[in-house]
C-alpha cells in the first residue's frame, strides 16, 4: 500500500512540473504563403514566380529570394537575400539582421511569433524601421524542405 502512495505521489508531483521546450525550428524552410498587411491594407504576394527558402541553424538564419526565370526576364528579376543572428524564447523568435543586399536594413531586429505544426512554420510580426519609414505586420508560412540528397562521399574532412 505505501508503494501505491509514493507512486501517486510521484506522479502528481511530475505531473505539476512545467517542461518548456521551445519549437525545433532548424533546418531549411520554403516560403509557401506571404501576407503583408500596412495599415488597412492586406497585399497577398504572388509566389508562382519566385523561390524563397530560410535556412535556421543552432544559432543563425539565411534567407534567399530570387525569381525563378533565373533574371533573364527584366520585368520578372528578383533577388533578395540575408541573414544574421536569431534567438528564440518559447514561441518568440527574433532576428538580428546582419546580411542584406538592401543594405539600410542592416543592424535592424525583428521580433516574431512562430508556430510549429508538424511540417509547416507560421511567423507573423512586425518589420519597423522608422528611418525607412516601413511599418508593416507580415504572416509568412513556411513548409520544410525535406532533403532527399544522398551524402557526399567525395566530401572528405582536410587534415
């Protein structure tokens, strides 16, 4: 009977303790939807002409944007791409942005809301740079690229 106890007990002790554990959100990710809202204003980008993937590592985030007629098409050419550092903190991520080919957006942080649902990562935020005069909330969805490559056996670490 006084096993019974300490294993109840044991459980509502467990039971009651809170294991935060922040979103696995490392890897590669393609843009899949974007919504950028500026005041009353709701702009759903067109996708069907351009690529984005983020890369997240331990400790740092790249994006890439580029239209996918390779920029031969001078009406269609897109490119944007940066990175930098990100911290995440439950489900609050923010950038620190280092890397940018618009290069006035350097030096700015963004912070973000993330969720995480099976394959599919949602940010929504804030992008403020009262210098640039740009304050828009933006909703990105995001799928993760699943790498179907084999190892690289040429790849051979240096001595």
């Amino acid at each position: 009977m006084r096993t019974i106890y300490l294993l109840f007990l044991t459980l509502v002790v467990t039971s009651c303790i809170d294991v935060h554990q922040d979103p696995n959100i490392q890897g590669t990710w393609e843009l899949i939807s974007a919504t950028t809202i500026k005041e009353d204003t709701v702009m759903k980008q067109d996708l069907s002409e351009r690529r984005m993937i983020k890369i997240i590592n331990r400790d740092h985030f790249a994006f890439l944007n580029h239209d996918k007629h390779k920029g031969t098409e001078d009406s269609l050419a897109h490119f944007v791409a940066g990175g930098g550092t990100y911290s995440l903190n439950g489900n609050q991520y923010k950038e620190q942005l280092e890397y940018c080919n618009f290069r006035e957006w350097e030096g700015n942080n963004f912070i973000f809301k993330v969720t995480l649902l099976k394959d599919t990562l949602i940010q929504e935020g804030k992008e403020e740079i009262k210098e640039l005069n740009v304050s828009h909330k933006i909703i990105e969805k995001y799928v993760r690229v699943k790498n179907s490559r084999k190892a690289n056996v040429y790849a051979l670490p240096l001595m």
